[in-house]
C-alpha cells in the first residue's frame, strides 16, 4: 500500500478531486438557492395584483435552478474520475479542484446576479409589461456567467 | 349585499350560475398554467440528467470508439444543450402564449 503511493501519487490526492466535486455542486447550489429565493419573493408579491403573469415571471427561478444543473454536472464529471490515491495522480487532483472552484464561484456570482434581477424585474413587468423582454436579456447575460465557469471546469477537465 | 339581492330577486340562480361559471374558468385557467408550467419544469430539471446518462451509458459507449474522458465531455455538452434548448422553448412558450392569456383576462 504506502510503496505504490508515491510523490506523484500521494495519499491525499484525492483529497483535491473530492474538494472540486463538493465545491463545485457546493457553491452552485448556494447561488441557485439564493437566485430562487431573491425572485421568489419577487414573484410572491407580484402574484398578488396580476396572477395571470405567473407563466412569465417562473423564468427567473428556472434560469436560477439550471445554475444548480452546471455544478451537478461538473461534480458527477469529477466524481467518475476519483479512484484510490494509486490510480490519481496529485495533478489530477488540482485540476478537478480547480475545475470544481470555477464552476461553484462563477455558479455563485450568477445566482446571486439571476436572484436580484429576477426580482427587480418580475416586479417591474407586472406594472409594465414590455419590460419582459429586457428582464429575459438581462437574465439570459447573468445564465452565461455561470456556463462559461462550465466551460472553464469542462476544459480543465480535459487536461 | 341586500341591494344586490333585491335586484337579482328574479335571476338570482342566474347570476350565481354565472359566478360559478366565471369562478370554474378561472380554476380551468389556473389548471391549465400549472399543468404547461410542472410540464416544462420537470422537462428542464429531469431532460438533462436523463441526456446525460443517456449519452454517457448507451450511446457514446456503445457505438462510437472514444476515450473516457472525451465520452463525458460529450455526456455533459450534450445534457447542458438539451437544457438550453428545453429553456429556449420554456421561454418561447411563456413568450407567446402568456401573452394570449393575459390579453384574455
């Protein structure tokens, strides 16, 4: 056992890969819950005066739970690698938390971006509705800083 | 309350039933929205964790001769376009026919 362990194979290699996954799923779920909330409330006191908008003002809350989706799939990426300390290498480990930190902060910044311009903006559209179009823009700017986090991680990943 | 009575004095059964008629097109319309949104939904949430697996387990696997890491990559591409395309057509749909529903309201 400690004679195949290595300086390239320690036995805390892992250790980093199991930090990337559970950061990455970590902070995504973090902004992706504080996004729902933010525009949840938005959409609680919208809902009041004009329930017929629901359909529309949803958007903010699915836009902040596909932020949960990039970090699910990053950690599931990073999980199918982890292996005993023999089989994955420190550098491996690096990168997969590396990986991981990209996706959980850019997840983050972009739910807490989706969770105060979701809320802002259902509260606007119910009091004129052309604003949609500009809270959907808004929102969908806020979405890509999340996936090029994704794409960042899945590049990593590749090394 | 007693104003209303007096005047509906004839057609009370009638404007009940219309009440009754206006409050089950509201419920019918609330039912409606909630069966297009749960629909969507679930669409977004389930679509790409079934994609993913999909990719990764039967096809990638099976028919094409790649690596595993490339097999992945091309797992989470393809679940995380399948969840745009689903958002896309969510947003469409929210778009196009919520319009509709508020003009009717």
């Amino acid at each position: 056992m400690s004679s195949s362990t290595s300086i390239d194979n320690p036995i805390y290699g892992p250790f980093f890969g199991v930090m990337g996954a559970a950061s990455a799923i970590i902070f995504s779920a973090l902004g992706a819950a504080y996004g729902t909330a933010k525009s949840g409330t938005g959409i609680a006191a919208m809902s009041v005066m004009r329930p017929e908008l629901i359909m529309k003002s949803i958007i903010p809350v699915v836009m902040a739970g596909i932020i949960a989706i990039y970090g699910l799939v990053v950690a599931v990426l990073i999980a199918g690698q982890l292996d005993v300390p023999q089989n994955y290498s420190l550098y491996k480990g690096f990168i997969h938390l590396g990986a991981g930190l990209s996706v959980g902060f850019s997840g983050m910044a972009a739910g807490f971006a989706i969770g105060i311009v979701g809320d802002a903006g259902v509260r606007g559209t119910a009091q004129q509705p052309r604003l949609f179009v500009g809270m959907i823009l808004i929102l969908i700017f806020a979405e890509v800083l999340g996936l090029y986090g994704l794409i960042v991680a899945i590049y990593m990943y590749t090394k | 309350m007693s104003n209303k009575s007096k005047k509906a004095t004839g057609g009370a059964s009638d404007a009940n039933q219309q009440k009754l008629a206006k409050q089950r097109s509201h419920d019918s319309q609330d039912y409606s929205a909630f069966k297009v949104v749960l629909f969507y939904c679930s669409l977004i949430v389930f679509l790409p964790v079934v994609t993913f697996f999909v990719l990764k387990g039967f096809v990638l696997e099976r028919f094409f001769t790649m690596s595993d890491v490339k097999v992945n990559i091309a797992a989470a591409v393809g679940a995380v376009a399948a969840l745009h395309v689903s958002l896309g057509v969510y947003i469409y749909r929210a778009y196009f026919g919520g319009s509709k529903a508020s003009k009717e309201d």
